[in-house]
C-alpha cells in the first residue's frame, strides 16, 4: 500500500490525513511482521529523524480505534500492530516472539459453529481469534 492508497483508506475513516499518520500506518504495512511500537518508531526515524514517541503511540491510538490496524498482545504481554483487518489468527513462536498469520476458513467455520450452540449466556462475541503458541521449525527464524 503506497502514500496514496493509505491517505484514501484514512480519508474513508473521516480521519485528516498527515505526514505522521501515514509514515506510522506505512511502517506498519512495510515492516509485515507485527511490529512494536518501538520497531515502529526505530523505522520511521530512518527517515523522519525528528517524529515524537508520543506522537507514534497517539496515531497508533488513532489507527486502532478508527479499525485501520489493530493489536496483537504477545504472551509476554508485549502489545504489537497488525493491518491484516481480514480475519485470522496468529502462529507465536515462544522462543523468538516471532508472530506469523494463519489463515484457515475451515477453522474460522468450526470456531463460529462452536460458539453458536455454546450460547454463553450474556456474552455477545464480537470475534474470536486465536493465537497458536509453539516453535517454528526448519524456516528462518
């Protein structure tokens, strides 16, 4: 997704769109790999030197509440940020904290089938996403 393409995707979201706003959702894209806000931040200096810590933390804020990112919390209750919005789960390696997607409709199905005859009284499910916690083996790590 380029300069253009993001500026649009805040324009639909009724947000103003501004050079911090795109650099930290364009570093987010780029990066592909649930960055930290610190990953972020380490990226976006490389080319805007002067950018505030508290302004990435505020526009990665912006973009979670707006729905354009969202968080992905490690099981060392590390908060990372993901733009893959289409429904997924996520793969945790426990020796790395890598964080690799996993898409599976089947599983999505079975997941959504569960939780309708489960009726968990007064509990309305928004989402149900699943994070699959293990060692990668035979791949770059």
């Amino acid at each position: 997704m380029n300069a253009g393409e993001i500026s649009t995707k805040l324009n639909e979201k009724g947000l103003k769109v501004t050079p911090q706003r795109i650099a930290v959702l364009e570093a987010i894209i780029k990066l592909n790999n649930h960055p930290t806000a610190d990953h972020i931040i380490e990226y976006i200096r490389s080319k805007h030197p002067n950018i505030a810590t508290a302004t990435v933390y505020k526009v990665l804020d912006v973009l979670v509440s707006n729905e354009l990112i969202k968080k992905v919390k490690t099981e060392k209750d590390i908060m990372r940020y993901d733009a893959v919005l289409e429904r997924h789960h996520h793969l945790y390696c426990s020796e790395s904290s890598r964080i690799e997607d996993f898409n599976d409709e089947e599983l999505n199905n079975i997941l959504e089938m569960y939780f309708k005859k489960k009726e968990i009284p007064d509990f309305e499910i928004e989402d149900v996403k699943l994070q699959i916690i293990g060692k990668f083996t035979k791949r770059d790590q």
